[in-house]
C-alpha cells in the first residue's frame, strides 16, 4: 500500500479484493492436456473442503498484509494449481538456497533479531483455541527455555513448520464476512480485524515472527515488507541486472504485481520452492478450494509473470 495514504489504500484493498472474488481456483486439471490431467470428482473436493473446515489436518502433510489485486494482473492470482495438502519433503531440498550465484551464508543475520520460534504444543493449542490469542500476546507465552534457531537451515525449516501448521488448520475466511475468522483476526491486530484489512501480508509478516524473526514488522502492506527488506539488504529485485536471476528458497517472502517504484504491490506469499519454470508457495488471503472464500492454501505459479522479487532469509 502506497506510503502517505494509508485510508486510501485500505479503500482500494477492499474494492480490489471484491473483485478477486470473482475469480475461481485453477487446477493443474484445468490447464494441462487431458490425457495428463488427473481430475478430482465432485464428492473428493467436497470431502477435501469440508476436512479444511473443519481443521482436519492434511494426511500428506506435517501439518500471505494488505491484498489489493490490480485490474493489470487478476489472470495471474489464481496460478497453476491450489490446494491445502503439501508433501512434507516439497522443501527440504530448498532449505540451505537463496543467496545470489556463489554466496554462501549458512549462519542467521544479525539484523533479523531472531529470537525463540513458537513450539509445536503452543501452536497447536493456539491453532484450536476457540479464542486465539493475538500473534504478540502469543509470542510472549512462548516458554524462556525455548532455543532460538542458530543456523539458517533451521530458522527456514521452522518458518514451513508454522506455515504449514496454519494450512492445515480451519482459516478459510467467514461465509459472507470476507477478511475475517478468528485465526485470521488473531494473527492481526483489533484494528486490522474490525476494519477487514486484506490479510496476505499480514500472515507472511506473521510467519516469520511465530519463526522467532524480531525484526519484522507485524503489520505491514506487501510494499512494507518490500521497503523492510532493501532496507535489510535482503529485497531480490528481479528487474535488475544482480538479481533477475535469484533463486528463492524456502522460508523466503514471494512480492508480485509491484509497481515500478516498489511502493504498491498486489500480493504476496512464502516460498515452499521452486523449478525453472515455476514457484509453489503457501499464501494466506488467496482463493481457495472452496468458492468464494480465502483462507491460507499453496499456490503453484509460473515464474514468468507477476513476480516482481523476493524478501531473502539470507
């Protein structure tokens, strides 16, 4: 969200998301040839929705903020593929990645102030709570004696923990009440709640700090996040020469649809990993399998379009 026009920008979310409403789920069924499709029946999806509701955890699985989509780019927010299931090796191979062609840093930055990332007991309580505590208030219940993660291989595998956590859990938005549930008004502030900010950030920004990542601010606009990490030194622009060809990794922060200047951008999410050709994340506030209601679900996006950088753990 531009800088200076906070009320404006709010305004501009909320029309814009109503307008991604319109816009349903793509599967890999949809946009590959037939004969290589595997197409899932009616009765599957709806087993599929009604376990996602209900907060039944993905059997495959070890279990992102203000959203406004462009009138320029709504073709490319849906992606590939969505689903709430994630093999819970898709990432392991990207765990130690991230840096700019022969830089190497196993070790966590400094800057990122990392401290104790959120237990599974803690965030599995939380996850269930029929009152869950606000993202601050839960940080500070985390246990004194919990350790901080030290090398970065482990602070990118406790980000896809939390993630993946939150995916599994029931935080499709409310029928008719978009922008809001209680998982979702939990990981915000009562502001952001009451007035249904669009969330996308909101739940990137979060993930990293239930990660133990101090330095990032709870509730910024996708531009935040942007502006937060050229100010780290840890914003991968893909229109410059250095960066154009950065490969994310796991844990990282996914910017797209942002403006030449970097000042507004249109979503935003956590890279799983990625291919060549394509980027699979975990989003919150982004279409779901279940129509007309967002809630957090991986993505698989082409790389080609819409991807205007990456926030980098390294």
């Amino acid at each position: 969200m531009e800088p200076g026009s906070e009320l404006h920008g709010r305004q501009r979310a909320g029309v814009m998301h109503a307008t991604r409403r319109t816009l349903r789920a793509v599967t890999l069924a949809e946009v590959m040839p037939a004969k290589q499709s595997i197409h899932l029946g009616r009765k599957a999806l709806a087993a599929l929705a009604i376990a996602v509701v209900a907060g039944v955890p993905a059997a495959s699985a070890s279990a992102a903020p203000r959203l406004a989509i462009e009138p320029s780019s709504p073709a490319f927010e849906n992606g590939l593929s969505t689903s709430f299931r994630i093999a819970p090796t898709a990432f392991t191979a990207d765990l130690g990645g991230g840096t700019t062609p022969g830089e190497v840093q196993a070790i966590v930055g400094l800057d990122l102030l990392v401290g104790p990332a959120i237990p599974d007991v803690l965030l599995a309580a939380h996850l269930k709570s029929p009152k869950p505590l606000q993202t601050e208030l839960l940080l500070a219940s985390i246990p004194f004696a919990t350790k901080a993660s030290t090398s970065l291989k482990d602070l990118r595998a406790n980000v896809m923990r939390i993630a993946t956590a939150y995916m599994a859990a029931p935080t499709l938005e409310d029928n008719k009440s978009p922008n809001r549930s209680k998982l979702i008004c939990a990981l915000g502030t009562k502001e952001s709640c009451s007035q249904r900010w669009p969330w996308c950030a909101i739940f990137a920004s979060s993930m990293w700090r239930m990660a133990g990542i101090k330095a990032m601010p709870l509730t910024p606009p996708v531009s935040g996040i942007v502006a937060w990490g050229k100010q780290h030194h840890r914003w991968h622009d893909l229109n410059t020469k250095i960066d154009k060809n950065f490969q994310p990794a796991a844990g990282d922060i996914v910017a797209y649809g942002c403006d030449r200047t970097r000042a507004f951008c249109d979503h935003t999410g956590l890279v799983v990993s990625s291919t060549p050709k394509t980027l699979t994340t975990i989003e919150g506030n982004t279409s779901t399998l279940v129509k007309g209601r967002d809630g957090v679900a991986t993505k698989i996006r082409s790389r080609a379009t819409w991807i205007s950088g990456y926030i980098s753990l390294s």
